[in-house]
C-alpha cells in the first residue's frame, strides 16, 4: 500500500504497532519544536526515509496537534516542568514517547511506569545521552573493565566548559569500578611515590580520569584499558551536535516494539 | 591446605572440576616447553597465584610426565604434526587443554569434538588468538559496525612483515561485513571520484584496509567507525610478545568448567 | 590615545609602518566580504583587540571604500578572475594584502612582485592555507622526515569528499620527500611480498599516502614516523571552517612589516 | 682505499677529522660497555656501516685500549664518579666524545669546557636524551607553542614507574611555557568552576600535566595543542630501550666536526 494511513484525531488506536504496515513511514511528532536540540530533530526526522514528521509543538503549542497529525511517536526535548504532562497525554492517547529531557529522577520513572502499566502496548524511551558513539564508548569500556589490569580516562573539551571531568567521563568511570567489583577486580596498578599534585588526575570511584581543556575541541574521551604486553583505547570524538540524531531515530523506531518503561537507549542497541 | 594434593598417576580422576578444592592451585603441564612461546607459558603460569607448574615437556618430551605431574589443564604450543596426538593423549586421559598451536581445519575440529564427546567433563579450547585486547577489539568493532554508517580499518606493523594487510586486520574486516550484512547494512559511504591507486586501501569483504609498515612499529592496529557528528575509534597496541600469556590463563582457568570443544578464547570472556 | 587616526582616503602613506603608532589597531579591509569565508573574516577581524573592520567589499562593491575607510590592510578572498586588479589597486595605494584566493601561478606571482618591487615598503602575502595546525603539521613532517627510517601518512575525511588522497596530504609527502631526498634517505623499509591490491596506500613520491573516508570526519590528518624503538606521530585535527582564521590574523599582523611578496604563511611564523 | 688506517697509540692526530677519509668508518671506543645501555651501543656501532667498534673498556677496564684500538669517538655511559677522569683522557688525546652518562651540572660543564678550549679541534657532545623522537617532540612543541591558544601534555607510561609526572613531560612544560613567554602568551583559556582534585592535571609552570599509568605501557608522551577550530597533537611512542641508539649514532658521526662543548642532541639535528 502506497497511501498514509488516515489515523484522524479520534483515531488513536490507527496508531498501534499491530495495526501498522511495515512499509509506512513513522509518524513522529516533536515537542520543543522550536529549542536547539528540537530543530534538529524535526530535520532529521523529516530526512529520513522511514519516518515522517506530522506535528511540530513548541512552549505555548497545543498537544492536540498531535492527534490530529496522528503522530505514532513522540519526541520530548522539553523541559522538566512540562515533561511530565506531555507523557501523561502521550499514554493515555496510546502514542510511544522518546525523552530527552532531563531531571528524571527515580519518582518520575516510578510515576512513568505506573502509567505505562495501564497502557498495554504504549512504549517510552527515557535515556539521558542519545549520542550512539557514547553509548557504545561506556558500554565496551565496562565489557573489557573485567579483563585487564589497567583503566584509566582522559576527556578532553573545549575551554570554556564548567565542569570537570565531563559527566560522561564520570559515568564511565563508575561503570567500569561496577564492572570491575563485579569481577573481584581491585584497582589498577601504580607504583606512583613522587608526584606532583593533580598529576595522576581525579580519582572516581577508583578510576583516574584526566580531563584536558583545549581550545579548538570539541567533546571527546578516551578509556585507555592495560593488560600485560598490550593496551586497548575506546575512543569517542563528538565534532557536532547533530551527532545526537541517529540515536533519537533508533529510539523512534524501536519504542513501538519495546512497551513499558525503557531507560537508557543502550537497551535498543542490542551490545 | 597448604599442601598440593598428591593425585598419582594412575588417578586421573582427580583433575576433575567436581573433585577439586577451589582454593587448591591449578596443575599445569606445557607441551612445548622450550619453544619461545612455551617459555613463556611456562613463566606465567609459574608467577601466577592460583597456577603451578608441574609438567614441561618438549619435542622429545614423554607425555606421561604429565600424569606423573597430575597435571589437570595442558597448554599446548607446539606443531601441526604432533598436535593431534597430544589431545587424543589429553582427552583419555581427562586431562582439558588450551592450544594455540596452529593448523586446526574443520576435519581436525570435528575429530576433536568426536573425541571430547565420549570423554564427558573434559573441556578443550582451541584459539587462534591469546591476546585479550585483540579478542576485545574484534569483538567490540562487530558489535559496533551495525549502529554507524562507516567503518575502516587500519592497521600498523613494523617493516618486516611479510603480509599486508595483517591477518587479524583481515579476519576483523570481516566480521564487522557479517555485522553489517546481518544488519542490512550496505557498505559504507564515499563520494571518492578521483583516486591514486592504493589510496582507498584493500578492499575486505567490502571494508577498507589500510596497511603502514612502520620502523618502530610492533603491532597495532585501530577500527575507525563514523555516524553524523561523531566517531568511534578502537584501537588495539601489542607492545610485546608476552602480551598472549594473560589470555592463556584465562584459558587455564575456565577451560575445566567448559566441557567439550570450544573455539575461541572470546567464548571464555563473558561479552 | 583613544581616537582612531583619520586618515582620509587621499592619504594613504599614513597606513605605513613607519608611522603608525602600535598601539593603533590595524585597519583592515575584506574584499569578498560576503562570500563564506569572507563573512568569517569580518567577524574575527571585528573580534580582534588589534585590528578593526574598516571596509566590507563584495562582489560589485567599490575599492574605493578601502580609501574612504583608510585600510592599512586588505584580505582578499574572492576570486581568481578579480584578484588581480583588487591587487593592483592594493599596491598602488600602499594598502598591504593578505590572500587566500586560488589561482596564483608562478606568471601571476612574478606579475605582482613586479608591482611590489616598484611599491617599497608595501606587503602581500599570497598563502594557499590559512590554518596554522596544518602548516605547522607540514613543517614539522619535513624537519623530522631527514632523522627517521619510515614515514607514512594517514588522512581521514567525510565521505562526501571527491579526492583522495587530499591536497594537504599529497602536499605533506612531497615536502617528506624533498626532505629527505636532501638528506640523501631512501624510502622507508618494506618487507612487503604478499599484498592485496591497495593495502599499502598510494604512493606519493616514495611516501604512502592511505586516504579514510568517514561519516562524522571532518578534515584530519596523521603523518607517522619511525625510527629503531620508537614512532613519532603529528595530528593535525580540523574541526571547524572556522579554524583559518587565526592564520589571517597572523597575516594582517605581520604583513605590514614584511615589504614584497610573500608566498606561504609559514613564513611569517619563524619555525 | 679500503684497509684501516692504523693510528697507534702516539699518534692521536690521526683521529682529527681533517685528516680522516670520509669513506672510512668511525673508529668508536665503548665506556661502560658491559652496561645495559653500553652492550646496546656496542651492537649499534658494530652493526652500522660507517663505524666500527674498536674498543670495549668496563668498569675495571684500561682507557688505553682506547687509544691501543685508535678511538676516534667514544661513547660513554658510565657513572659520575668517573665519567670527568674519562672525558680528561679523551680531551687530553684529541678523542671526541659522546657522554649519557648523568650528573652534569654548571660546575662540571663549564670545567669541560675550559679542558675543550684548550684542544682546538676536539668535540664533546653532552646529552641527557639520546632519543632523536623525544627530541622532536619537545622541540615541536616549544616551535607550536607561540602560535595556539591551549597547550597541556598527557604522558602515559608503564605502572612500576615511581615517578608523575615524568621528567620528560615536565621539561616540555618548561620549554613549552619558556617559549610562549617569550613570545607574550599567557597560560591557555579554561573556565573550569566546579572541578574534582586532581581532574586538571598537574601545573607545570602553567602547563597542565597529566600522568596515565597503565599495564602494557612503555613510555608515551603527547602534547595536545589548540587553537579556534583546529588541535594539532605531537605523540612520541617510546617501545623499546635501543630506541636511544640512533640518536647515538648521530652523536657518533657529527661531533668530530663541532669542536668544543655541545648540550642536547637537538644541536645536531640541524632543526
């Protein structure tokens, strides 16, 4: 069939993973429209080829743009004061939602999970980082963590950023410590008796993580991993913010078929 | 206990995983004891805790020093020629191995198989590849390939290297198209319209191979993988031969809880 | 002094030198402002504490606002069939150029030291890469290039790139090249006898070029050295367009005060 | 000519380069060749093709067999308790000297210095690196240095070193930070506010430093530098301990033709 389904605005149920046609495009709707990370969503969205956009809804828009696209997914780059109340609507109207907003903290996702529990069927990706180079940085650092003496993390960004080391640097040096507990690994060799304060860098949770300020950087890290004889080095580069989208796009794609509370879009990834 | 239990010759039963304390050291026989790599082997498994060294036996070597040495696990780097016998020898008598020796078709793995399969409880692993961090790289660029839109390879040897590009380049290359084709994913992109020959690099199985040969060199080599606005680099350096010996004890290790014939040290690393 | 000198259009010697007051921004001129680059230029020559934006050119502006505006110096990016004439009008008014547009051969550039000859005491500089990493990526390759055993040279693009490998690579291997021709060094080591087609790159006078096409690439390039025990790597990362304009910069600063031709930036950055 | 000429011991003169067939190799005297360092230079000199060794003297050993074998180099890496007495004898017999030996201070180069006026034609060359890749690193980043924004060093070695950062990493802080005062850059942006200890890294006279220990590691060193848009990053990989013998051998060829004292194989390597 080459025609669109005509899913109407009280025909939410047109929008259900059993009833749609492989060959159909997504019809994805995008709240904060009109932010930064929105935009390029919306243009990613509506470049792809399996997905289609059918309702841009930004601060003081209307939800029920949404019904009236007939949007099958949802994607959230809003604000935590508004969240809430667009993923409320989302699951009683039996729309999938892909969140990228932030301030989910364990009573949000419990109150989430009691909504999606009364949903059959209805799908939610909450994930904090949609950048698949990340995600997938993180996860081979805490598969290999097991398996070699030595870990260490040095990030590097541009100057003018606040923190250090970077949040993502942070996090992966708590799952490669979790990994490496898990496995009765204790801390990494150093023989260190001299040195200059700062030298081997901040520990986190026993980890070493450097962090490098560097003009003309822009987000990148390296998980360097030791074992006798050889050295293995994760590297991720972020060069543009765009970098996010096709991470967002796997969450509009595999939401429909994932019902329930999804957090981290590691769990679509299948590593 | 302190002491070594004392199995006899004649109680092979004794090596077996269910009989044994483990607090109790595992006993070890090298077959290849003198060659460079059996060396090595034998120094490993000598320095490490929970090891012990009690049988090396060369090219003219007696197999029996291994039951009078109660050895339970034998590591095998030796010659195509001599190899098969030396498993038939392990496997009657109950003894598992871990074997690097080269020269394992599909016929010698099937015999193999047959032979562990009427000798229940005894484990066997072949592996082409002891170096954990080449395992770990190989496998992570497989798991990675099918989430970005390109991925090549490029590899770093010194100058007297007779192969370009390396074999492990090769057989990495293709896994990450078996990732690809099972993902449905095409080759990568490139506009590439004017060329010097070489340029581009070998073609693998539809993945670009880059070969340096470089004095100085050992033996590295880096999987680049690229989605929008980002890249993935993982990238494996063996700065010295001694690099296999960890990869052989976690062979030592497992190869006792794992009946039958296994092929492959990734197999044993839980990824 | 707070007050800019008002030169006035008929008097262009107060642009000299000799007697400007250092504590003067420079007064620059963009010819091409509105193209790509041009636009970039404006703004960091507005950015600059030394330097102020005193007349913007586009295609069919007057040069006769360089005058009115009083520019000392002039940045030209705008096209091959025009850039001579804004240079003749340049040196006859004593205005200093900076020049990145294309097309100078070795007539043109004999053409305008011919006007400068006749101009003492006025600048140009004609440079074909404005980005001081790249430059100074070339300079140190060669410098090295004489005291090493090997060298290759990796690049890594976007895949929607035409060439491979890049100009600035091929460039980079001509320089290795010459250098080490002048150092009477053969090529690098190869014990190579069993090769797929391509694994050793392109050979670009002697040097092994290997081109990586990547989504998520930018414009990267790596020139590896190796001697006995030991590799020497210079990386050069270009992240943004953005990234010549510090090399502008440098050439507004310095030109003034270096009377003739000058063709390279790499001149003016005392290597 | 092809037979060696033969010096005798009364005969120092013959050694002057004046006198010296160009085609004729280097007649080079090893002090402390039973050394681990001096075996290595024994093995270069003999294997190279342009000199020869001629003598082997040891801790217990006789200067004459210098002298004996019509030295016209020697090498020493011995201790500083007797490595003036060496250079005496040297200086006194018109040899010319390469020293690694450590414990120079003022006091002992300028006495050196005083013995080498004296011997017109004499050469001394006094190193503390004789790796020709560490020196190109640090030499390229003092050049860099002036023209960027950021410039911090990671430095990576193997896990029993006691020392943080190395002392090769701080010297090229200190040339680092020499060079960009000199040329009036102050220390590199960074609007770190919220930091963990130790996550920036040690300051070395402005430089930030920061030291990886890691299993598999031999010594590795990168300075990352960074301007808008652009990083340029110098590596230095560190393999093998013969990666010093080069630099030797370099040492051996030129210091017969620069008369007097020189400090750091960088002088030789006409950068």
């Amino acid at each position: 069939m080459t025609q669109l389904p005509d899913p109407g605005p009280d025909d939410p149920a047109s929008s259900e993973p059993a009833s749609r046609d492989a060959a159909d495009p997504i019809r994805v709707g995008v709240l904060g429209a009109r932010g930064k990370v929105g935009r390029e969503v919306c243009r990613a969205v509506s470049a792809a080829d399996d997905t289609v956009l059918v309702a841009e809804v930004d601060a003081d828009g209307d939800l029920d743009s949404l019904l009236a696209g007939g949007a099958e997914v949802v994607v959230d780059f809003t604000h935590p004061d508004v969240v809430m109340d667009n993923l409320r609507f989302c699951v009683d109207h039996g729309i999938h939602s892909v969140v990228g907003t932030t301030g989910f903290d364990d009573d949000r996702l419990a109150t989430l999970r009691g909504w999606l529990a009364e949903a059959p069927g209805t799908g939610c990706l909450v994930a904090p980082n949609f950048s698949i180079g990340a995600i997938l940085m993180m996860r081979f650092a805490a598969l290999a963590a097991p398996h070699v003496e030595s870990v260490e993390i040095v990030e590097v960004h541009h100057p003018d950023k606040a923190d250090a080391p970077s949040g993502t640097a942070q996090r992966t040096a708590r799952l490669v410590a979790e990994a490496r507990r898990a496995a009765g690994r204790g801390p990494g060799p150093d023989a260190t008796t001299t040195s200059l304060p700062g030298a081997r860098g901040a520990d986190v949770d026993g980890v070493p993580v450097h962090a490098v300020r560097l003009r003309g950087a822009v987000a990148h890290q390296e998980v360097v991993l030791g074992g006798l004889g050889e050295t293995l080095t994760i590297r991720h580069d972020s060069m543009d913010r765009v970098g996010f989208t096709p991470g967002v796009l796997v969450g509009v794609r595999t939401v429909g078929s994932r019902p329930g509370l999804t957090v981290g879009l590691e769990e679509f990834l299948d590593l």
